[in-house]
C-alpha cells in the first residue's frame, strides 16, 4: 500500500498544546475541545495581530521539536514500514519549518519513505522549491490516507478517489460523510480497519 500521513495531530500532539500558549501569550481560556473550526484565528478569537504573533511562536524550532508522538502512531508506522507498505509523510507546515519538521520525524524515529510539503492553506511566503500544490499532490497514488483536517479529507477522498482515515478532532465534527472517509478514534483503532 501507498499511504499518505499528515503530521500535526496525526502524528505529533500539536494543537494540544496550543490553549496553554494562548493563555500565556494573550490571557484567553479556550479549551482544546471547543476548538470547533480548524481556522486556530477564528477558534481562539484573535485580532490579525494576535494571530501574527501566535503564528511565528508555534513555528518556534524549541517548540517544534518538543511536541510528543501522539500515542500508537509510531507501532503503527513501524508495523507498516516492516509489511513493505511505502508511507509518505505530508505536511501543510510552511516551508521554513522544513528542517526542523525533518528533524522531529529523524528525532522520534518515524519510518517514512518521501517527505513532502504541501501548500495546503495557500500561505503566503511558502517556498515553491521546497513545497508542492495540492492539484500537484492529486497526481500522486495513495491507497490510504491519514488527516486530521476536514478539508484534506475531503480533497483526499473526492478529488484524488482516497480512502481516508479521518482522526477524530474537535475541528473537524461537522465533516460531511463521505464513503472514503472515515472517522477514527484513535491509531489502534483505525489501523486495525486496514490490516
């Protein structure tokens, strides 16, 4: 199999850790549960500049590097790699966090075979050498994909014909039912679908 894995809150515990920072950054209490869009601006009720400079401390290379592999993705990975299945590691993080995104996966031993950047949420200052577009992205086969976006979900499973395992979070509830996508509690769980 050829399997697409994302790796903000599918493999590594990111936006977890973000109400703590929004507390500390700006004194505003908002639980990770009501975090119900994946627009972060929108979810934590921030000004355009509050939002600037949120953005530019969560792309910190300490941070980055600190964030824990959410539980069971690396036994699933490693099950995978050893059964010869060729797993790709697709990320929407901007392309100036390539290194240290790299540096994460090297870090916490995560078995993968490419590593690609994607320009999912059209960022403005995203190196094109270094990144490709989504319609670039539909080019490419895969048999399984692993999201945690509503959107990429969709995109997977409509425009690219995706079976997509859609990692259960608060942001992505209100996704429309799709035959190719579907919900999944947890790594175990959702492995245990495509054994």
């Amino acid at each position: 199999m050829n399997i697409y894995v994302d790796v903000d809150d599918v493999l590594s515990k990111t936006t977890e850790t973000y109400p703590e920072i929004i507390k500390q950054m700006f004194g505003k209490s908002v639980a990770f549960e009501d975090l119900a869009t994946f627009d972060l601006q929108s979810s934590f009720r921030l000004t355009d500049q509050e939002f600037h400079d949120f953005f530019d401390c969560i792309h910190q290379e300490a941070l980055l590097l600190g964030f824990e592999l959410v539980d069971g993705a690396l036994t699933v990975l490693n099950a995978w790699a050893d059964a010869g299945h060729t797993i790709d590691i697709v990320t929407g993080r901007p392309t100036s966090v390539r290194k240290v995104t790299l540096a994460w996966l090297d870090r916490n031993q995560v078995p993968y075979d490419q590593f690609i950047m994607v320009d999912k949420y059209n960022r403005p200052g995203n190196d094109p050498s270094l990144s490709v577009s989504k319609a670039v992205l539909a080019k490419r086969h895969y048999d399984l994909a692993v999201e945690d976006s509503a959107d990429m979900a969709l995109y997977l499973a409509d425009t690219m014909g995706v079976e997509t395992a859609l990692m259960d979070k608060p942001w992505n509830q209100n996704c429309p039912d799709r035959k190719k996508v579907i919900r999944c509690q947890s790594w175990s769980k959702m492995a245990a679908l495509w054994d």
